[in-house]
C-alpha cells in the first residue's frame, strides 16, 4: 500500500515531467504506476485523496480517547456509586456533579474493549431458548399432538376440561376425553386409549405436548414410556410451538353450534364434544389436507379420491377450454406434514389453514423412523 505522503511525491514527480514535456502514460509508466490510479489517487482540483482501503494507514482522528481518559473511564465505572449503573445513567449523574469525560457511546465502547460491558444490576439477562425438535410426519400415527381446553360450565368461572389429541398428518381427533379438573391421570388416560384404538402400540409415536403439569406429570411420563411414546414439548410460554392442537380449539369453539352460555353438566359437554368429533372427522373438508376429511386422510382414501377430482377437473377443461386460462386446480395429495420446522431448512410447501406448516415430498433432513427429525 502507497502511504498518503508517498502519493504526494510520486504526483509531484509525474506533475514535474509532464511540465517538462512527457506524456502522463509515459510517466506513469516509468514508475510503474497506472494512470487510472493516478486519477484516483488525485481529486478534482489536483488534491491528494486519502487511502480508503480498510487495512491503509490512517492518522489518528482529532477527538480519540487518550489511554488516560479510558483508564478514567473504567475507574468510574468500578466505583461503588456507579457499579450497578449502565452508562446511560452514569453521564447524566456525571454532568450533575458538572464532569464531562465523553459520550455514552464512548462509555459502551471503552467498557467493552475492556471486557467489562456486562449487565449491571441483580436483574437476570435474557436467555435464547433451544427451539423445539422438528418432528416429520409422512403416514398417520407417528406425530400427534395434545392439549387440554376449558369449556364454559353452567355459571361464570366454572369450567370442564377437554382433553383432545389430533394427529398431525390426518387431522384426526384420534383421542378426547371431558372432566371436571386437569390431572396427569386422565391424560393418562386419554393416550392409552388413543393408542390401543389406533393400533399403533408397537411403531415409533411422537406426542408433542406444551409445557403444562398434567403433560409433564409422573403418571403421564411413566404411560408414555410404558407405550413407547417418545415426548416433545413447546417452548415455555410459546403457542406457537403447538399450532395444531391450538388451530383445532379454535375450529372447535368458533362452530355454528357452540354454545353461548355454556354447558349445564359435564354430560352436556360429553355430547356436544362427542358430535364436534364426528363432524370433524367424517363430514369436515379440511383445507389443508385439499378438503378432503381427516377420516378419509387417515385412512388413505385421499389419493383415490382427490386423482378422481383432478380426473373431472380435467375433463371440464376439454369441454369448455375457453373458461381456463392456466392449468387446473391442484389436487396433489400432501405427502409429508412438519411439526415445527426449522425455519432456514424448512423448505415447505405452505400454510395449512390450521397455522401449521405442511412441507411436500421431497424435503427434509436424515430418515431417522417414521417421524424423521429436521436436520
């Protein structure tokens, strides 16, 4: 690199001969230079520019620190009266008492050069939690998810419980129970069941659950081992984590039939709750399996019946092609849902209607069984 008082005599060299009759290219090329960084290195009036390059010599700005003042600095900072207090607070308290060192950002900048920009005070920092393990489903029983809603009782403040576990990849409702509390028993409970009415005691099943006592609770933990059941679990106080089980409450409480005032008994729940289930299952076109019904999905009646829709679809188009201008509606079946992505490598397909991420066949990380982990 040319030092900013090397260019000036290498211009004053090539300004001498040009005045005494040599061509700038002539010049430049005896000293090995080209004319176009001469150009650059020289302005509009013939002022020599400053070197830009990152790793050129500069010269020290006019206002940079001493080490004195940033041993200053530090001092303060290290005493009682300011040890607990962010810079920001620190120069106002400085100015009151009518000392001025240098500026707040100066303050950050020379504690961090000396390692000692850290939290001050007893609050506790800010912790980045692991995001939830991605989980694959490409065939039914091998993701479900579960929670547990209130539905209102017969005055204000009471509540029955609804235990409800979908199947990510059907959209099932392959589990639900209604009690009068929520314990980790009748959670228990409720996935047992599911299990043994499923017939997926003996393959790899993942049940995805948030954070609450009845889904961490001792004779939850011990069924789900006892049944092979692998666990996994939202981050704390994050829904999002578990958009299935929270689209599905929302479709259950926002249907015609919902009753306004709530249910009298529990066994008025149990019946209403036990119609929501076969409406869902059998009669519901759901938009993100191309609405077709959880049941039919489950069941793998969907290939058959949504090639039949494209087959009419096609068969519209030849009878009247002047009223398509593009290719017909989509009716390729969904091959793979994702519980939880991983965002950068998630390559999905889509958006359910339900919040939950759908990816189609061809995606994805290392085959680990049936629910195969996002890499």
């Amino acid at each position: 690199m040319t030092a900013t008082p090397d260019r000036s005599d290498i211009v004053a060299l090539i300004d001498k001969a040009m005045a005494a009759g040599a061509r700038q290219a002539a010049a430049c090329a005896e000293l090995g230079l080209n004319a176009r960084t001469l150009q650059r290195w020289t302005g509009p009036e013939g002022a020599i520019c400053d070197d830009r390059r990152p790793f050129a010599e500069h010269p020290e700005p006019a206002g940079k620190l001493s080490d004195v003042e940033r041993d200053r600095i530090v001092a303060i900072c290290s005493t009682p009266e300011f040890a607990s207090l962010p810079p920001s607070q620190i120069v106002p308290r400085l100015a009151d008492q009518g000392i001025w060192i240098a500026s707040e950002s100066s303050f950050y900048r020379v504690l961090r050069e000396r390692g000692q920009n850290h939290r001050r005070g007893r609050a506790r920092p800010a912790t980045r939690r692991k995001p939830p393990t991605s989980f694959e489903a490409k065939a039914p029983c091998q993701v479900w998810s579960w929670d547990i809603t209130w539905l209102p009782g017969p005055i204000a403040g009471a509540f029955f419980y609804l235990y409800l576990i979908v199947d990510i990849f059907s959209r099932k409702i392959v589990g639900w129970e209604v009690h009068d509390r929520e314990t980790a028993d009748f959670a228990a409970q409720v996935l047992e069941r599911a299990v043994w009415a499923e017939k997926c005691l003996t393959g790899p099943l993942v049940l995805h659950a948030d954070n609450g006592s009845p889904m961490k609770g001792a004779t939850m933990k011990a069924t789900m081992e006892r049944l092979g059941v692998i666990a996994s679990f939202s981050r704390p106080r994050v829904s999002n984590d578990n958009p299935f089980s929270e689209a599905l409450f929302r479709t259950c409480k926002y249907t015609p039939n919902w009753p306004d005032r709530g249910f009298k008994t529990i066994d008025a729940a149990r019946t209403w709750v036990q119609g929501f289930v076969l409406w869902y299952n059998l009669d519901h076109r759901h938009s993100a399996l191309r609405f077709v019904t959880p049941d039919q999905r489950h069941r793998g009646e969907d290939c058959a019946l949504l090639a039949s829709r494209h087959q009419v679809y096609v068969l519209a188009r030849a009878a009247r092609p002047e009223r398509w201008s593009g290719p017909t509606r989509n009716w390729q079946p969904t091959a793979s849902v994702w519980l939880n992505p991983e965002r950068p490598n998630a390559g999905c397909g889509g958006h359910g209607s339900d919040g939950a991420l759908t990816q189609e066949a061809g995606g994805g990380g290392p085959v680990a069984g049936p629910a195969k982990r996002a890499a």
